[in-house]
C-alpha cells in the first residue's frame, strides 16, 4: 500500500540530517521510493535492513546500497 511509512523514518539521517545525501533530488529520490513507499520498498531499504540486523546504521550504507549486511560488517571492523 502506497503511503505507508518506514519504522525507522523519525531517526533516518536521510530524512532528518539535510547533506546527508549528496543531491538533494537523490534524497528526494530515497524518500519517495523507500522510506515513504510501501513496506515492500523500504523493506528493500539497506539502511532499514542494516538497523534491524545491528540494531544501528553506520552512514555509509544509503538505502540502495550494493554492499551485503557482510559486507558492511567487514567494513565496520576494518575502517572503524
């Protein structure tokens, strides 16, 4: 159902830190198609699978991400 929104939306830094995205029509782009979309879509959202597998989100993820939840633990571990 169009218009629902994702649990994480209050605490999102792309909602909420304006620059966190780069372009402004990307973060447009993201919270139109993933975080005020429906719950197929921001279920797809890297950011929101991030925080429900590590109960955080590190900023490097955005929501259409490439890396695996592996991936971006291996990066936590080296680069942090």
């Amino acid at each position: 159902m169009k218009g629902e929104v994702c649990p994480n939306h209050k605490g999102c830094q792309v909602i909420n830190i304006e620059g966190f995205v780069e372009s402004a029509g990307m973060r447009d782009f993201y919270i139109s198609n993933f975080c005020e979309a429906s719950q197929d879509k921001w279920s797809e959202c890297k950011r929101f699978q991030t925080k429900r597998a590590l109960a955080f989100c590190p900023d490097f993820v955005l929501p259409d991400s490439n890396l695996t939840l592996d991936e971006i633990i291996d990066k936590i571990e080296t680069e942090f």
